[in-house]
C-alpha cells in the first residue's frame, strides 16, 4: 500500500506537462480516494477528518475533473476567465497546489498515527431529559434574535428581495444578534437528548426554531440546513466511531443533494425583483428544469468558486508578491465588530473582490465570489504554502479527534460539533474569518456549558 501511495503521489505530479495532465490529475484523485478510505476507517465517516476531505475533495477536484471529462461549466465564468473550460497554467498551478495540500495532510495524519491508534468510544453519559428543555430554549432565541435581526434591516421587504439583498444588509447593519449559531447550537442539544425520537419532540423543536428555519427557507439558503443536519449526524454520532453506512443514508442524502440542487434553481427567481410570489418560483421551476441537471455537478456551484478565485487571481496577476504570512497575521483587524475595533481594516475577502471582481461589490456587501484557502496559502508562501498550511490545519483537526476520544465534556462536545461550520467554510474563506469565527465558538461553547450546568444537571448521579 505504501507503495501504491508514493506511486500516485509521484505520478500526481505530472499535471505539470499539458500532454500528460489527465493522468497526473486521476492519480491525484485516486490518491485522494485511497488517504479518505484510510481516515474513515481510522476515525469514521461522521467526523470532522473525513468532512474536511470531503469538502477538500469537491473544491480541489469537481472543476478540474469536470474540464477533462468536458461536462459544461458555465459560459458566465468565461466573462471572468477565457481559459475557464481548458487546461491552462492557472488551472496546472490550481491541481499541482491542491496535490501539495493533500500530500501534506497525509503527512500530518502519518506523525499523528501513534496518538490516533489510541481512539476509542467514551460513554455517553449527559443528562438528555434536560437538554431537551434548553435546546428549545436556545432555538426560541434564535427565533427572537433572527426576528429582531429581521426587523432591523427592513422586514419583509428586504426579506423577500433574495439571499443577496437580506444577507447583505444583515452584513452591513452593526452588531447583529448571533441567530445562526443559536440555531446550531439548538440542534446539537436536542440530538444529544435523543433516547427515543417522537412526533412530539420535534414538534416543539421545530416551533421553538420557527422564525430562523422560515426566513432562511424564503431566501433559498442551503447552507444552513446542511450545516445543521451534518451538526445533528456528528452530535447523535459523537459517542461512537462510525465506519460504514447503509444503502438508504446513501440514497437520502442523495435526495437531499438534489433537493438542495432544485432549491438553487428556485432561489434565482428572487434574484428578477421583488414583486414575486411562491408560485412565481414553481413556475420558474419547471421551465428551467434544464438547470438542476446543471448544477446537480458541484463545480457549477460553489464548489467551483475556490478553482475560479485562484485562477482568475492567477490569470490577471504578472507576479505575485508573497505576503509571507500576512494576511493570517491580518486576523487582529477583523476579531472585534467595527464600531468598536481601532484596528480594523477591510477584509482579505473584500480586498479580493475590490480587486479581481469590483463589479460584484455593486451588487451588495457580500456581493462576490468568496475567497479560496488554498489562493490564501500560494499569496503567502507560493506553493510551499499548501504544504505548510494544510499540515497544520490537518494536524489540529486530528488533535481535535483524539480530544473527542480521550475527553468527555459538554464543551469539549460543542467545539468539535460546531467546527463542522468551519470545515465548511475553510476551502472558500479567508482564515482571518474562519479564526474569528472559530474564537467565537470557543466563548459561546463556554458560556453555554457553564450555564447548562448551573441551569441543569448535565450528568446522571
């Protein structure tokens, strides 16, 4: 097997001739597929290691397999990239980048072997009648807050605008009530309360959630249910190492993924204006049926959004002048709100986009393409940067995985569950975003532990 591993890896490299890219590529995805299977049988499926491949896995690979196979991937992302639907340099340099981060996660987990051989199941033993009760008490503050939130930047009219007009001037509006991880945080204590699910129980937890789940359901928001399912998989699955999984979760989450492939298509009727209505979105629905075929390949959603900031940077950029670590350093600027931080400056995610992309800032304040992790490590370090990046990011999600097995505290439970959000949001993100946000789980998991356990005993006698 090792063999089989430096064989590929060696091979992988071959991305760098143009005659020979199709084979470097497909070693590089099959070694890929090979150190995936390792980890799950290592630390199982429903956990942050194997997530954080997987999502690694769809924004490394979708386009540049999507490009050889010449499935259709958008005439609009021609307006940014020419080159977009061919093999060129910006999309060499992309597939060698991610083959370095790979490789260097692989040997992350081959320094961590010893201390993972040591993994196993802790017991489960929280209270779970009492968690019930609090989680409906934060999903009936999520509802409050995401209804104040609502109220404040314009009601239903900026509702009904779409996701890029509400989540733009929720962005904009100052010191937002954290609605969102009130919401994760609700699905995390009512799936550790779970001995027997029953109709009753999650009647109430859906009423207690109501507003937040309505509002994010109007605008067409994916992300958020994704979050929150996967959030409640991890947290039913916390106690136990879970290699295997059965033929109807395979076809349920197929489901899902096209559910949330319609709902893509749904969501692009609120982009035409405001004077819409729900059968507007049906209607539009079923004459664009063309498009769920589109964007059911995720190198067409933002899935491809990593691949497209990295090569647009790289095609529009004639040297790069390396920032040697700056723009981690540059977190300080974004830890704090604005109104009340000296220090902050504008993101490396709005810099990006005033940069390569000024006409999407015109169309709100998150009005763009994200960002791209692995962009992030090549401005820094150029492509030493992929190997020093993703071994240490790789590295603290292993130690996280050794913590889930050698501890047993509710905080302990909160940080690995809630960081499922940032495995999402590292390959697309600036990590000055990812850090704040991951500071943020830190306190609130804190704050809530301590008060679960003054409100409600959270262990059996």
């Amino acid at each position: 097997m090792k063999i089989l591993y430096l064989l590929l890896f060696s091979l992988g490299f071959l991305v760098l001739s143009s005659s020979y890219f199709e084979l470097g590529l497909i070693s590089s995805f099959l070694l890929y597929l090979l150190f995936t299977r390792k980890i799950v049988k290592k630390v199982g499926l429903l956990s942050l290691s194997f997530f954080f491949l997987f999502f690694f896995g769809l924004y490394s690979y979708s386009v540049p397999l999507s490009v050889i196979l010449e499935l259709p991937l958008g005439e609009y992302r021609k307006d940014y990239i020419s080159a977009w639907e061919d093999v060129d340099v910006t999309l060499i340099s992309f597939v060698l980048m991610n083959h370095l981060a790979l490789f260097a996660m692989i040997i992350a987990y081959l320094l961590n072997v010893p201390k993972l051989r040591i993994l196993k199941c802790q017991e489960n033993n929280f209270n779970k009648r009492n968690f019930f009760r609090f989680a409906i008490i934060l999903g009936c503050l999520s509802s409050v807050f995401e209804l104040i939130n609502f109220l404040r930047v314009g009601g239903p009219k900026i509702l009904f605008s779409g996701k890029l007009a509400y989540q733009s001037a929720i962005n904009d509006a100052s010191l937002m009530l954290p609605s969102e991880i009130f919401f994760y945080l609700s699905i995390i204590f009512f799936t550790l309360s779970l001995e027997k699910v029953t109709l009753k129980k999650i009647l109430f937890f859906i009423s207690a959630n109501v507003v937040y789940i309505s509002f994010n359901m109007i605008i067409g928001e994916r992300g958020t249910f994704v979050i929150a399912l996967a959030s409640s998989l991890i947290a039913y699955f916390y106690f136990r190492i879970n290699i295997s999984i059965k033929t109807s979760s395979i076809i349920i989450g197929l489901i899902f993924y096209v559910f949330f492939s319609v709902l893509t298509v749904y969501r692009n009727v609120y982009d035409s204006g405001l004077k819409v209505t729900f059968s507007d979105g049906i209607k539009y629905v079923k004459e664009h049926v063309d498009l769920i075929g589109f964007v059911l390949n995720p190198a067409n959603s933002e899935f491809g959004t990593s691949c497209l900031n990295y090569r647009v940077a790289h095609d529009r950029t004639h040297q790069f002048e390396y920032r040697y670590g700056g723009t981690y350093l540059h977190v300080y600027s974004q830890l704090l709100p604005k109104v009340v931080n000296p220090f902050y400056d504008k993101s490396e995610t709005i810099k990006y986009r005033d940069k390569y992309f000024p006409e999407r800032g015109k169309k709100g304040s998150i009005g763009g393409t994200a960002y791209s992790s692995i962009y992030e490590a090549y401005l820094n370090f150029g492509y030493l940067g992929a190997l020093i990046v993703f071994f240490l990011i790789f590295t603290f999600i292993l130690n996280l995985e050794i913590t889930r097995h050698t501890t047993i505290s509710l905080f302990s439970v909160l940080i690995y569950v809630l960081c499922f959000e940032l495995v999402i949001l590292f390959p697309r993100s600036a990590f000055e975003y990812v850090f704040q946000k991951f500071i943020f789980i830190i306190l609130l998991s804190f704050i809530v532990s301590v008060l679960a356990r003054l409100r409600f005993k959270t262990t059996r006698k």
